[in-house]
C-alpha cells in the first residue's frame, strides 16, 4: 500500500508544473484505507444478505406471448416478497419439466395430457384458471373457402383437398395436441407437402402463416396479442363451438415425487390465480378491447 501511495505522489508532483516540492502527507493512506474498509463492509453485506426466493413456473406460450402474466406476475411477487422465474414451452415440455421436477408448478392447456399427469402422481392441487378458444386463421383471400364453413371437420377437408399451405406448430405443446385431435377426428391421416410442421411456439408459426398466407390453429389470446403489435394480419375463419374450446389448468408439483421443490409458494401461487383479484386480473386483460382469456375457477376440473 505504501509504495502505490508514494508512486501516486510522485506523478502528481510531475505533473504539476511550478515544479514545487510537496512534502508526502499520509492523506492518500488515509483515504484508500478507508476506500477498502467501506468496500469491504459493503461486500460482506451482500453476502449475507438473503436472497429472495424464487418460484419456477412452466407454462405455455400463449400465457406469455399475450401479456398476462406480466399483468399478473408483478402483484404477486410484491405480495409475497418473491420472484417468478417463467420457463414458456408448449404445455408438453412444460409437463415434462413438471415429472422431472424442474419446476414447482405448471399453467397448461391440454385436458388430456394434464389426467395423465395426475394420475401418475406428477401434480397435486390441480385448479381450472381460465378459458378461451382455439380458432383457425388464415389469410383474407381464403383460397380453401373456409370462411363460412362452422364445422371444424369440413373446413380442415376443405384446407387439404384445396392443397392449401397448413402451418402446424409441430411441438408437442396444448395447440398442437388440439390440432392432431382435430385432424383424426376429420378422418385426415396423411399430408401432403402443403403442411408444414414448423416446430416453433405460437408466435414464430402465426407470422409463418401470415408470411405464405397459409392457414394454422392458434389460441385466440395469441392471435389478438400479435394482432395487436402489428405483426400478423391474418382473419379468423368460420369454424367454432364447444369442440375448439380451450381451458388452462395450474397445477403444483408433487413434493413427495421431488422433496425439493417449493410447494408451499406453489400453493400460494396457485390460490392467487384462483382468488377474486387474481380471476379479476384475468377478466380486466383485454387488447384492443377484446377480452383474450376468461376466468372459470370455480368450475373444477
């Protein structure tokens, strides 16, 4: 310390120019020393700190990619003096994340897939959340003709016998299991090179669409989203009913499958989504004065 205090001193005294001689003054001493003591105290001080707890959350990327949870996300982590670490994969992966205890809980949208879960014991304290719908967009030409078409069935026909462009997320998420459903029930087995499995998020397989004015199977809380930004600018076609309905589901990790995960937050979590104000949230969401999801926590699944 002593010698970098005197080498300072001698290049100050150099640079000065009426050449007078200084008399070196312990003050540079002084002041470093108490620099480092200051440092130091402040070091140990974020070491001890303690660091705020963090819940893990997968869900699906229409969650995400439409706004909500960062409607919903900052309320509850001021709430509860945590963060919300948000891994968003189709609701396959994110399941999957669930059984290997990578995540403390999941928000899905895939009936089917969530039973399974829960049979096998991956998930506790399930809850319904919320709903919308599946819709198929396409571009405003509508060279398949589906427009007027309400039978979900007929339009999907109408798409391959018109060898249409079809984009299909490919991914294994809550959209893309929907879709396949779709398609067996519609009695189509076999595609042509007219579709195309991207296997991308909801995002990325819209703007694909929009791009070759094709047609693909979205949720409607995406569609608007991206609507919204001026991204897509694609038309919802004709077909609708109760088969292109689309409920979400939380649900915690099973900690006597992974001890370690937090499922104490996860059930606080949850409680939030299902709570008057966190259903309120869900209604209040709305872009260009559309409601993209709709609350129904007490309807049990």
């Amino acid at each position: 310390m002593k010698s970098i205090s005197k080498s300072w001193v001698v290049r100050l005294r150099s640079s000065l120019q009426n050449n007078q001689e200084y008399k070196y003054i312990p003050m540079a001493r002084c002041f470093l020393s108490r620099f480092f003591l200051a440092l130091l105290l402040v070091l140990g001080f974020w070491t001890h700190a303690p660091a705020q707890e963090r819940l893990k959350l997968a869900t699906t990327t229409s969650t995400e990619n439409s706004g909500l949870l960062k409607q919903l996300h900052p309320i509850f982590e001021k709430k509860n003096g945590v963060s919300v670490h948000t891994i968003s994969v189709g609701t396959g992966k994110a399941l999957r994340l669930g059984q290997n205890g990578d995540v403390d809980v999941v928000l899905v949208h895939a009936k089917k897939a969530e039973d399974m879960f829960m049979e096998r014991a991956y998930g506790v304290h399930r809850r319904a959340v919320m709903y919308n719908d599946f819709v198929i967009v396409g571009p405003a030409s509508d060279p398949a003709g589906v427009f007027r078409t309400f039978n979900v069935s007929e339009a999907l026909h109408q798409i391959r016998d018109s060898k249409s462009l079809w984009f299909s997320r490919g991914d294994d998420s809550g959209t893309h299991k929907k879709e396949m459903e779709l398609w067996r029930d519609a009695g189509v087995g076999v595609f042509g090179s007219w579709y195309r499995a991207l296997g991308q998020g909801m995002g990325r397989t819209l703007m694909a669409a929009d791009e070759k004015s094709g047609y693909t199977l979205t949720d409607r809380g995406t569609y608007i989203a991206l609507v919204a930004k001026g991204k897509i600018s694609l038309n919802i076609q004709g077909p609708r009913g109760e088969r292109l309905h689309n409920p979400y589901s939380v649900i915690a990790v099973n900690p006597k499958r992974h001890p370690h995960v937090k499922f104490g937050l996860a059930v606080k979590y949850i409680d939030f989504l299902v709570s008057a104000e966190g259903q309120g949230i869900i209604r209040d969401f709305r872009l260009m004065g559309k409601q993209l999801f709709y609350p129904n926590a007490k309807y049990s699944r």
